[in-house]
C-alpha cells in the first residue's frame, strides 16, 4: 500500500484486507468486489486520473461478473472520494 492510502488512513504500515476480512466488510468475494455495492460507511477512494477516462471495468458482485460504466458512477457512490495522485507514490 503506497505512502499516499498510508497517509490517509493515518497509519505507518498497512497491507491489503485478505479474502476473509474483504467478504466480511464488502459482503463480496475477491475478484468481484464493486464500487456499486459497498456498505454506505466503507470509505471509497479513486484516483483523479480515472475519472478521466471514457469509461472503466468494475466489478459486478461476483467473481464471473464484470462492469463497463463511465467514471462519472463515482458521483452516485456514498463516501466516495476522489484523491490526486492515490495510484502514485507520493514522496
């Protein structure tokens, strides 16, 4: 995890969630775990460079199930925000 989601979170160290912890905060299975259907108080962060895009790949709910939809769905998500440089290494 990069030092910019470090310092966001307000932590030193940080790894990702296992499938375990992902399943119990999403209710999803890794590999379809989507923006779309994220519990209204887990924090969501995208990179300010995705919304620049056409579109995305998100996904559906399951692991057999994929989304293309435009960036701008990142409006209608709770707690979403949108971060400089998320997917960088800020030094």
């Amino acid at each position: 995890v990069n030092k910019c989601v470090r310092k966001k979170m307000g932590v030193k160290k940080s790894s990702f969630a296992s499938a375990e912890e992902t399943q119990a905060l999403t209710g999803m299975q890794i590999g379809g775990v989507t923006a779309l259907g994220l519990p209204a108080d887990l924090p969501l962060w995208v990179d300010s460079r995705v919304m620049q895009c056409e579109y995305i790949i998100l996904g559906g709910g399951s692991r057999s199930i994929k989304i293309r939809i435009s960036p701008q769905v990142f409006g209608l998500t709770p707690n979403t925000e949108i971060v400089e440089n998320l997917a960088l290494d800020a030094n």
